[in-house]
C-alpha cells in the first residue's frame, strides 16, 4: 500500500472517529470534543485523548491522538492496529476498509503461477480466509438474529460478521448447501486469528423453535485452533468474564457492557482457555448442565491454582440468555449485582 492509500483510509476513519473509538476503545467514553481511554490498546483510564472534531489533516485533525502517560501519538490506523493486536499493515488496512465498508483493493497483476492456494479445509488459514469474506453485521440477518434473543448492546463486538452465504455440508461426502451464517473470531491472547465460528441462521427469520437458527441438523460448527482460545469482547485486563457459548457471553454484557468477555465456544474449551498474564479476577458465566458444571469447577480450580480470584456467575434459569429472553435485563441485573464484587458493580455495571 502506499503512503497515499494510508493517508486516504486515514482521512476517511477521521470522518468518522467517534464511530471508530467506539468500535476500537470501548472502554473509553466522550467527553466534550475528544474520547478519553487508558492507552492506544484499549485499556480503561483518561490519560489518552482522540480528537473528535477538526481538518482533515494537519495540526488539530480529527482522529489524531495522544498519551500523555507516554507521549506516544498517532492517527485511527494505529489504533486499529494496537486495539486488534495487527502486525502486517496490511491486515490493518483491511480492517480498515472493513469498517468503512470498501470495496478490497484489485490485486496487483501476477503471473499465471500466482492463484491463491487453496486453504485446507478446517485449518487455521480457512477460517482467516472465511472471516476476511464476511461483512460487519450492521443491518444484516446477524444483527436481527442477536436482537431476537434480546441482545442489542453489540458495540464492540468486532469479532462477529456475516457471510449470506457460507458453505455447509451435513456429512463428509453430502451434497454442500448454502446458509447466511453468523462468524466469529476466534483469537489467542494476543489478538492473532487462530479459528473461527458459524451459527448458520434461519433466511426466513426468528422462530421460537429454532430461535433464528438454521433448521440444519449442526447449526453451530467450529473451524480451525481452538484449544486455549476463544472469541473476544473487549481486551482482557485484571478483570474478565468466560463462559461457553456467543449468546451465552453477550447477554450479561446487555449490564456489563465495559466488563472483557470471552466466548469459549465448548464446555471442554472453556476449562482450557488462556489466562492474560494481569488477570487477577476471572468471572466464570455458568450453564446448568453437568458438562458445564464440570467445566466451570475445572476452570476455577485452575484459576485459583494460578492466584487467580475465580467466582462462579448463575442464571436465574438454564443459561444467561434465557434469563434476558424470559425475565429481561432489570432481573439479570439484579441477580448479577449480588454475585458481583462491589468494586466491579461500581465499575462495571451499566445502571
């Protein structure tokens, strides 16, 4: 890319910069003409600033930044690049153009030799490659699907697209079959892509049977390294909260919305996933079933094996999302408040 792409995309996330801190620093919040956060990566505090408003370039413009714990400045695409944890810029690019909504660039003429190579199936590279075909989920099936279950609190969640049309087979050697999905980013620690996740969802819409997914007999299947990781909401600090599934995850941050969240997609994964290396409180989100009783008490004896203040969240009913469909935000609100530790209801609940 050259420096006059980069100053273009950079021009265009400043148009929109309020929108970008929103969607890159959630922990942050405005404040009058600037949004105020702890550092470039995310991290809850004041001493960063972005300014919201000003030229499109030069001295003043919008989307420049500062912090002034560390003098470190830059413009939206550094932030885009430290907030997802990207090394080639490339890749930040395209997170970039994923935002804006543009088109990809046209490739760069090559030989006959220079086809992609297939990525195998399953593998890692797969579910990079899908994630990079799917489109934000404003506006789309996705969204109306996450609503339906009574989630509408979806700033921050970069980790979820929609593909119309991704690939499903029922078994190895069926026919393949088409189905709008929902995707998601399953990442290590460090925010690289490892994997990814497809709930295949209903076209026809929201059922009370199937709860808007597809009538397939597997609607949710994973792809790629999983073991350890997870999908992400948020950065893990000294706080974060697990537990199993997307639904399961997004539904307590309907009152938690600055809380980190990770979704680990499987009891089984759950137990195994990667601890940030400043987590002193781990929230486990639990589902009443045995295989996620067990994972919950493996999990939290590992925490607390590691020093790790582990506490055990309970539904009112079966899962957190059925307490959010069935009982509404006010009662889950209340449950979790008395599981809580006060500091974190002070700041972390939304009131």
């Amino acid at each position: 890319m050259s420096r006059h792409d980069a100053s273009e995309l950079a021009t265009r996330l400043g148009r929109q910069a309020e929108a970008v801190c929103r969607e890159y620093l959630p922990s942050g919040r405005r404040e009058g003409r600037y949004w105020m956060v702890g550092d470039v990566r995310n991290t809850p505090g004041r001493s960063m600033f972005v300014r919201l408003t000003g030229p499109e370039s030069g001295k003043g413009a919008a989307g420049k930044w500062t912090d002034a714990a560390t003098s470190e400045h830059g413009d939206l695409l550094d932030v885009i690049r430290e907030s997802c944890g990207l090394i080639d810029f490339r890749e930040v690019a395209e997170e970039a153009r994923r935002f804006l909504s543009l088109p990809h660039p046209e490739p760069e003429p090559a030989g006959h030799n220079a086809r992609q190579t297939p990525a195998p199936t399953g593998s890692p590279l797969a579910a990079k490659r899908l994630f990079s075909m799917a489109q934000p989920i404003a506006g789309t099936l996705a969204e109306s699907y996450l609503r339906n279950r009574g989630i509408t609190v979806l700033h921050g969640t970069r980790a979820l697209r929609f593909h119309p049309r991704c690939y499903y087979r029922p078994e190895e050697h069926s026919p393949t079959q088409t189905w709008p999905a929902l995707i998601a980013s399953v990442t290590d620690l460090d925010g690289h892509q490892t994997g990814a996740h497809r709930t295949w969802l209903d076209p026809n819409g929201f059922s009370e049977a199937t709860l808007g997914k597809a009538p397939i007999d597997t609607p949710r299947r994973a792809m790629g390294d999983l073991l350890g990781h997870a999908v992400r909401f948020g950065v893990g600090g000294e706080v974060l909260a697990a537990g199993e599934g997307i639904e399961t995850v997004l539904s307590p941050r309907m009152v938690l919305p600055h809380m980190p969240m990770l979704a680990a997609l499987s009891a089984v994964h759950l137990a195994a996933i990667a601890f940030p290396v400043d987590l002193r409180r781990l929230y486990v989100l639990r589902d009443r079933d045995p295989a996620g009783d067990n994972a919950r008490q493996s999990l939290i004896a590992r925490a607390t094996g590691e020093g790790i203040e582990a506490i055990g969240l309970t539904p009112l009913r079966d899962d957190f999302n059925e307490d959010l469909r069935e009982l509404g935000a006010d009662a889950m609100r209340a449950a979790l408040r008395e599981q809580l530790r006060p500091q974190d209801v002070a700041r972390f609940m939304d009131d």
